[in-house]
C-alpha cells in the first residue's frame, strides 16, 4: 500500500497578519470618505426637497390662481417663529394671512431635517420665515427683491453649505456646494 501525501492548503500566520494589516489601512482610508459622502447626499436631499417644495407652491399659485404661502413650521398645522430646517408647509392663502386660514387649505406639510443641518434665509425670509407666490407665480411685493437660503451642517464646514437665491420672479436657483453665498 502506497501512502499518499496530502498536501494542505491554508494561511500561515504573517500571510494572515499581513491580510489583516492591509484591511485595517483601507478602512481607515474608506470610513472618513463614506462619512463626507453620507454627510453631501443627505444636504444634496434636504437641499432638493426644500427647492421641490417651492416649485411646489409657485406652481400651485399659478394653477389655482391665487397666492400659495410656503412658511416655516415645526407642527405641520400652522406657521411658526422657527427655524426652516424644523420643517414647513405650503398653503393656499387667498387673504394673504400670516397664518393657515384654516386646515382644508393646506397643501403640503414637508417634515424638518432629522439631523443638525440648518437652513436660514437672508432678508426678507429671515423675519417672516414665509414665501409668498402670487396668481402670477412671483414673489408677492413685499418680497420683490428676492433672497437666499443658506444650507450648513454642524459643525459648519464651508466646503459643503449649499446657497439657495430666489429672484423676485419666484425662480430658485441653486449654487454648487462651497461656493460663496451671494450677500444680502
């Protein structure tokens, strides 16, 4: 009887540890990557959903025929004092109220960010943290000059606060991230 050699395959110890070593340097590599391309889409998301939403309404006031009132608003039934990023909601608003005439008006109710990004407006959308599209689809005339929304994370990293100008014909355009917001 002849005895066979089996020969086994298998990993030394320094191939494992090698093997190791190499997987440890790419995710050190990869994870603060991923991180900063979780942290861009999730802005590019909120950015987005919030140029939507005015779209949203100056579409509205011009099929309607009436003013639309896109405000900010933490509980999705009235305007509030807070800040854009606490969510908002868009509204038919025929009388040009401050608030919601009432409930059957409301057209759409966008939740706030579930992270600490924050979104503020320069002047006129600072104090009144309401934009206004009259039947025309422009800003009602208190707003004629326009202004722009900021985008920043926390903490603020400049490289990635998004600009939002609404010109006085209610058409929003959106800078690239990182670039200078126009001043107020």
């Amino acid at each position: 009887m002849e005895l066979m050699k089996q020969h086994m395959a298998g990993l030394t110890l320094l191939e494992l540890l090698i093997v190791i070593a190499l997987a440890g340097i790419l995710v050190t590599i990869a994870v603060p990557n991923y991180t900063e391309f979780m942290t861009e889409n999730r802005m590019a998301s909120e950015m987005n959903g919030f140029v939507t939403s005015l779209m949203l309404a100056r579409s509205e006031a011009i099929k309607r025929g009436q003013e639309v009132t896109l405000c900010a608003s933490s509980t999705g039934t009235d305007c509030s004092d807070g800040a854009w990023n606490e969510g908002w909601l868009i509204f038919r608003n025929p009388q040009n109220a401050a608030q919601v005439p009432a409930s059957s008006d409301i057209i759409r109710v966008h939740s706030g960010f579930s992270g600490t990004d924050s979104l503020t407006g320069s002047a006129p959308f600072d104090q009144s943290q309401s934009v206004s599209f009259t039947p025309l689809g422009i800003l009602i005339p208190s707003e004629l000059t326009g202004g722009t929304f900021t985008l920043e994370d926390s903490p603020v990293q400049s490289y990635l606060t998004r600009c939002l100008t609404l010109g006085p014909g209610g058409q929003p355009t959106a800078s690239e991230p990182g670039n200078p917001c126009p001043a107020s």
